[in-house]
C-alpha cells in the first residue's frame, strides 16, 4: 500500500469544500496536524453541536457529584416554567429523555432570533408532538435546558463549571467560551467556540473512559465510567430521521455512531471529532473544523475522504459496518392478535391495525382514513423478503421492506416505484405493555403523500 501522506487527504478535501484544519492522532501519537485559511492552534473556531457532548458530560458531573438522577423528570427543575395545567407528556419527560434526543418535541421549540421570549421557558410550553422516551428526533433546546439545568444548579456558567471540574487538568483552551443567549443562559447545544486541539481533548475523554493523562503528568478519571459506558453505546436507531447517511448509524447520549465501529462528536459545518478503535487498543482520532454550510455535501466528502484516504493506512478493529437488527419474533405475535389503535387527533388517520397471516408469513399495516378524501391503506410486508403491492392513493405501485431495530422499534420502508418515485418511511414504538403506540411517518417525495408524514399517537382499542 500507498505510504500515508495526510497533505493528499488535505488536498482532497479542500478541493470539495472549506476545510480549516485536520489533526490525526494513533493513541498517543500525533501523526499530523495542520492548519488553514488563517487558522492556528491558538486561534478559536466554533464547534456548533459539539456543545451538545460536552453538555452531556457536565450533566454526568452532576450526576456523580448526587445533585441529580437521570430518571428525575426534568420539569422538577424548572418549576417556575410549569404552567398549571402542564401536559402529561412534558411532566414526564426526564433528563435521561433529553440526553438521548427523546423528548417529547420534534424540533426546537425556541425561536433562536428572538430575544422576548425565553429560550429555556419554550421547552415547557410548547405543544408536544409525541410521547417522551419513544421517537429519536435531533432537538437543540433539550441541550439548552441540560445547559440551564447545570447552571442552575452549579450556579456557573456551563464552561466554568466544566473547567473546574473537568477540563482544567487536560489543557483546554483558556480563551474558550460558549455563546449565550439572549437570557443569558450558555447555548449548551451549538454555543462552543473553541480550538481543534479542544475538540481533540474532548474526543479522548470520551474514548478513553473519562481518564485522562492530565498536564501535570498524572492520570486522573474525570468523568463518570459508566455514564460514559452507556453514553457511547448504540442506543438509537436514526434511519428515519437522518437527512445525512453518516448520521443514519445510531445514537447515544449525545454522541453519533459510525460504521467502523466507532463514535463521533458533530457541529454543523464540518466539526466532527472521530474515535476509530484500533487492534492494539488504541484508538485512532481524526479532528477537523471546517466551513461546509455553502455545500451540502460538504460533510458527507469530509467523512469519505477519511473513510478512503486515512483508514486504510490503520489497523482497524471494525466492530459494525450496518446498524443491527432484532428478531422479529415479539412483533409477529403482536400482530397475530390484531390489535387496534385508536389514534388521537391528526389530519389523515382515525384507527390502525396490525395483523398477521401465518402461511404466508405476511404482515398487514391497515390504515383507516378519517374522510373520504383520503383512502383507507392495507399496506403488506414481511421481515425475510421484499413485498410487491400498491397503494390505493394515486395507484402507486411499491416495493415495501421491514425489520426490527436494535433499540426495538419496527420500520417499515415503502419504496414509490411508479410514476412518483420516492419513499414512505415508518417507525412505530410500542410501549406500556401494547397499550400505547407512537410512530413517526416520513415521506420522501417531492409533491404528494402529505398523510404519510408526520407524528401519530394512539392507545389499544378495548
């Protein structure tokens, strides 16, 4: 093979878009580190949603400091934001939901140009969407009020807090700070402004169990083991949320997987901070900052030319190339009982069922309409093969998949294969026992289908 010159992965990725700077470290070893468009060690640049991890480890502080419970619903700590009649689904609504981007909400609920309307307050007033604990959906203002919530408590600044607690001992920049927002609340879901070497340091926090070989030579444990355990483990499915294919392989707590078997920290605009585990142990960290936004592509080239040009050149020890699947058993027996779901008030849809034929090996999504303009669907799959139908609206013929999903949920993909080419992704979480459903349809198609997009919830018919 090719000797590995990092100036070729340079020259590669600056041909594509806006690169500011790349580091490459095999364990211990700095293998190459350089520096664009003005940019220097010194010389901050904002990391956007990697704010999101390190808010993520300052609510783990917390934690094992016994200020907090991840299961404590997150409204305890924002009383003087409850409304009187607060809605179910925000009461309880916990930390642990927040961390994993499982609120209650399918986008922010603040608006980011207004500076009358409170930015923390929004998240308890909003009109939920979905029940808390079931649908992944990416969500800024829950990392906002974990920041709130950490600052509240501390009676710190997000960043002050961390550095006192944490950073101080592994050389993080001084001069780092976090934008506010209007109410003077640290932005802890896009707000960093740091350097790369930063970014580089809160990588290996994460990938090294949270102990770190401080500036005074010693190794010290920083952060909570086992919250980091469980915070880069694969806890989401996010096929049917991503809009980037490099952020359809799962989810923790604030960190995004990757198919070698690795986890990385993301800000808009090319900010990525990768940890690639290696044979030896190690682990190989790749850190760039960048300026994507005018390419939409942009991060999607980052991450190839590191998958093309860098990881060859390492002893990888790939643990996933693809997001798992579940056995399909406990959904084949649910829909064998042909149990019905009521939906709450939405456009399209009054009742759904599943149900189930056993010499066929097929299941049946029926949808019942709420008028006339929409037609009634029977949509049919299978787990082991592909499913050949149409649907009644505009004819459509389609080619329909399922599986289970590591996290448990069912995904149904329906595949437009006629004149309108495209496709209806569906994801449903059973919870209390059968006796609730949540799911989440998305369709991919430029003109029509509205009544397959959306959130819909439901409880079991009696």
């Amino acid at each position: 093979m090719k000797q590995f010159d990092p100036l070729e992965t340079v020259s590669y990725i600056s041909k594509k878009t806006v690169l500011d700077s790349l580091i490459i470290m095999e364990g211990d070893r700095l293998i190459y580190e350089g520096y664009f468009n003005g940019f220097s060690k010194e010389k901050l640049h904002r990391l956007f949603s990697v704010t999101k991890t390190m808010t993520a480890i300052a609510v783990s502080s917390l934690e094992k400091e016994g200020l907090i419970h991840l299961d404590d619903p997150i409204i305890k700590y924002f009383t003087q934001f409850t409304p009187r009649n607060v809605d179910k689904r925000i009461a309880e609504m916990t930390i642990a939901d927040c961390l994993a981007m499982k609120t209650c909400y399918i986008k922010t609920t603040y608006d980011k140009k207004s500076n009358t309307k409170d930015w923390v307050e929004s998240f308890f007033i909003a009109n939920p969407d979905k029940d808390p604990g079931t649908l992944f959906n990416y969500d800024t203002s829950s990392a906002h009020v974990l920041a709130a919530l950490v600052e509240n408590i501390s009676g710190r600044s997000l960043l002050d807090y961390l550095k006192e607690k944490i950073l101080c001992f592994t050389g993080f920049s001084e001069d780092s700070y976090i934008v506010k927002d209007p109410f003077g609340v640290s932005m802890g879901g896009s707000g960093l402004v740091g350097t790369s070497r930063d970014l580089l340091i809160l990588t290996r926090l994460l990938s090294e169990g949270g102990s770190y070989i401080c500036t005074d030579g010693i190794k010290r444990c920083l952060i909570n083991p086992s919250f980091l355990m469980h915070a880069t483990q694969f806890l989401t499915d996010t096929r049917l949320t991503a809009n980037k294919s490099l952020l359809s392989m799962g989810y923790g707590d604030m960190v995004w997987h990757e198919k070698h078997g690795g986890y990385f920290l993301y800000g808009m605009g090319g900010q990525f901070g990768f940890s690639f585990p290696l044979r030896s142990g190690e682990n190989l960290y790749v850190i760039t900052t960048a300026d994507t936004q005018g390419n939409a592509a942009g991060d999607e080239q980052i991450y190839e030319a590191i998958c093309e040009q860098v990881l060859p050149h390492f002893n990888l020890e790939e643990k996933r190339t693809v997001p798992e699947n579940r056995d399909p058993a406990p959904f084949l027996k649910i829909m064998s009982e042909n149990i019905s779901y009521k939906l709450e008030e939405n456009p399209y849809w009054s009742e759904l069922s599943f149900s189930f034929d056993k010499e066929e090996k097929q299941g049946f999504l029926h949808l019942r309409a709420k008028d006339e303009n929409i037609n009634s669907e029977t949509i049919t799959f299978a787990f082991d093969h592909a499913n050949e139908g149409r649907l009644k609206y505009l004819d459509t013929p389609v080619r329909t998949t399922a599986l289970v999903t590591l996290d448990g949920h069912l995904y149904i993909n329906i595949r437009l294969v006629g004149e309108y080419t495209g496709s209806i992704r569906m994801e449903f979480v059973f919870t209390k026992a059968l006796a609730r459903l949540n799911m989440a349809f998305k369709k991919i198609e430029e003109t029509w289908y509205d009544q397959f997009n959306g959130y819909f919830s439901g409880d079991k018919e009696k």
